[in-house]
C-alpha cells in the first residue's frame, strides 16, 4: 500500500528529535550553546522571526547548509511555521552527518501567539536587496549588517591614492556616509593611480570629483565634503562630524606627510576613533589599525619622524600606480570590519606588502607604556606644532 503524506510526516517525526516551543524559549533566555535556523521563506522571515536566528530557506538547505553551518556536531534548533518543513529539514541534515539537530514542534505561528519574543529584520528596499544581495548571503553581514553599514559613517583623509579605491569599495558596499577631507585638486598627474578622478574632471577639487563618482556608482550613499587639509585649526571640527550627523566612527588615513599622520594620531585619541592607517612608497606598502587604548597607536610604532632625506614623498621617490589599489583595499576591508564588529583586526598587527616580490609579510606591534600620547601618563593631552616636531627628525 502507497505511504501517504501524513504517514510519511509521522515516520519523519519519530525518526527525528523534537524540542517544544517552551523549552526553546528557555534555553534562548539562558543562552545555552546552540545554532537557531529558520527555514521558512525569505518573505516569511522578513514579516518575523525568533531573536537570533539564522534564515535558511528550506528550498535552498542543501546548498548553503554546508558553508553556513560548518560543525557537523554543534547543536542546531530548526523551526518553520508549523513544525512541517522543519522536520524535513532535520532529516535532511541528519542525512548529511549532522548529528545535534532537533526540530522545533509546533513553529513560529504559535510563538508569535504565545506572544514569545519576536523581531523583525530591517526593511531594506527591492532595490537595495538586489544591489546588496551578495552581501545578504554572508552570515557575517545579512539584512542586519548590510543595514548597519548604510547608518554607519566614515571618515577618509585623502581623496588620493589610497583614498581612491577606499572609498570606491566603501560606497559600493554601502557605508551609508562617507567623509572626503583633501584640499587639492585634480592634476593629469594623479589619474596614473587616484581612479575616483577622471580625465573630464582636471581641475576640479578632488572633493567634488570624487563626491560625483561615488553618487553614480552607489545613490545610497551621502558624501560629506572638507575641502581643506585636516590642520589642528580644524581637526575637533572635522572629526566630531559638526553639522553632518555626528562623529565618525572610523578614519581612512590615506595622508601622505608626516606631520598629518601625527596629528591624526592624537586627534584620533582625542576623540577614541579607531584609525585605519596605510602607506605606500615605490613598490611597497603597508596597513594597521589603531583602536585607541586597546592597541598601540602611531607615536608608539614612530615615537619620532625620520629624517625628511630618509622619507622623501610619492612626488620626489614615485610609486607604482596599481599599488595604492591593493593597500586601500586592505584598508577599507579592515574599516568594514571594524564597523560589523567582525574578523580579526590589524590592531597590533602591521601588514606589509612588498609588490616586486609579491611577498606579504605582518610584523608585531606592541603598546609603549611609556607612550607620551597613549600611555597610563600621557604628557599629549592636546595639539602641537607637528611641522615643527617633523623638522626635527
């Protein structure tokens, strides 16, 4: 005799280990070790879902299970509407060599009407779903990082090399406010690596140049304009975000001169706003992150600048144009991090890329107790005449 849908829903459910709603709700407010999966339909998860819970359609758990879920012996807890999909769901796991899965019995009807804690993901638009929609596939970022990045708020110094490419990704990602500090303007000289800029835009503020390419390439972002160097005039203006939303939450540090990565520095600490720092000479580069008081800072990598004949600029040494690509893009990697609170960060950590060679290499640094700017008994509590301690390197 032919097996019926009920029979073969029966078979499933004693085949399979159940958890009540009651006992689930219990182990989330106790925060026991586990993995909630939610394997109804996208438009379902988006009308709600239980607190924590990762969205794995059912129609897609073959496929993405494996990559989102990749501890065959973690405890998973499954749930649908009803109970239904989610037992074929464990089945299927349970196929597939995981070996803690139970399913939730009844689903998330009944949740809701017990009046269980519930929420509901960011309504981001059609249209952001389908310019974010690689994003919305990674655990790490989903509906709920990709609406964080588009509130979050970063700050580039320079719209240059390292500028360029920083705030390209940034913007294409969604960082959903993007400061420019650079007084220049566009020269033919710079389009050999600054590739916000274009041969239409000579002599237009790189600012402007670049708040036009950002706009074309990503509507959801709003671009914030300093047209002017970053100075100890203005730097409690510029970074406090005074009159455009508020502080920063991370700085870019594309600066090319010493006495601006000084004054970053303390005016970073000031204002305890990590900073990604890049640089780039000739062929090499390198990348940090300093995360004030929890890392070194500039002064305890470079207590003192090198003599101006041992450090001359891109201008006077030149630099290899695809080089500032790969540094800003490390650089806005570690700032996407920095602003999902994910990844391990290059705090304490100075990453070297050697281009000729193709050798990447990552040396330590570590915190100065003796620090005049971070240190337990800082003597910089404020700014300095950083033209004049430079000249003296």
């Amino acid at each position: 005799m032919a097996q019926t849908y009920a029979d073969l829903i029966a078979g499933i459910r004693k085949s399979i280990r159940e958890v009540s709603l009651e006992e689930l709700k219990r182990r989330i407010e106790r925060k026991a070790p586990m993995t909630l999966v939610d394997v109804r339909e996208k438009e379902e998860f988006r009308a709600g879902f239980i607190p924590g819970a990762l969205s794995i359609p059912r129609g897609f758990l073959e496929i993405q299970v494996e990559q989102k879920l990749p501890d065959k012996s973690a405890p998973i807890v499954l749930y649908c509407a009803g109970g239904t999909r989610s037992a074929l769901a464990a089945k299927t796991l349970a196929e597939l060599g995981y070996s803690n899965v139970e399913s939730a019995n009844p689903g998330f009807v009944r949740w809701k009407d017990l009046g269980y804690p519930m929420e509901t993901p960011p309504q981001l638009t059609d249209a952001q779903r389908d310019r974010y929609g690689r994003h919305l596939l990674l655990p790490e970022v989903g509906e709920h990082g990709q609406a964080r990045l588009l509130k979050s708020r970063v700050l580039l110094l320079g719209a240059g090399g390292l500028g360029s490419p920083a705030a390209l990704y940034l913007a294409a990602a969604g960082v959903g406010t993007i400061g420019l500090v650079d007084a220049d303007t566009v020269d033919a000289s710079n389009l050999q690596r600054q590739i916000l800029h274009a041969t239409s835009r000579l002599g237009m503020p790189k600012v402007e140049s670049a708040a036009k390419a950002l706009a074309d390439l990503n509507p959801d972002v709003k671009v914030v304009s300093y047209k002017e160097r970053l100075t100890s005039e203005n730097a409690d203006r510029i970074l406090s975000g005074e009159g455009h939303g508020g502080p920063w939450q991370v700085i870019v540090d594309g600066c090319d001169n010493f006495p601006t990565r000084y004054l970053v520095n303390d005016a970073s600490l000031l204002h305890e706003i990590p900073v990604v720092h890049g640089s780039i000479f000739r062929f090499d580069g390198q990348v940090t992150t300093f995360k004030p008081f929890e890392g070194p800072c500039y002064r305890c990598m470079y207590p003192e600048p090198p003599p101006p004949h041992l450090a001359p600029s891109c201008q006077e040494a030149g630099v290899l144009g695809i080089l500032p690509g790969a540094v800003g893009v490390v650089q806005a990697t570690e700032a996407i991090k920095l602003l999902l609170g994910k990844g391990s960060l290059l705090v304490g950590r100075l990453l070297t890329y050697d281009s000729m060679n193709m050798k990447f290499r990552e040396l330590k640094v570590r915190r100065d107790p003796r620090c005049p700017a971070c240190g337990p008994n800082p003597t910089i509590n404020g700014y300095i005449d950083y033209e004049g301690f430079c000249a003296r390197g």
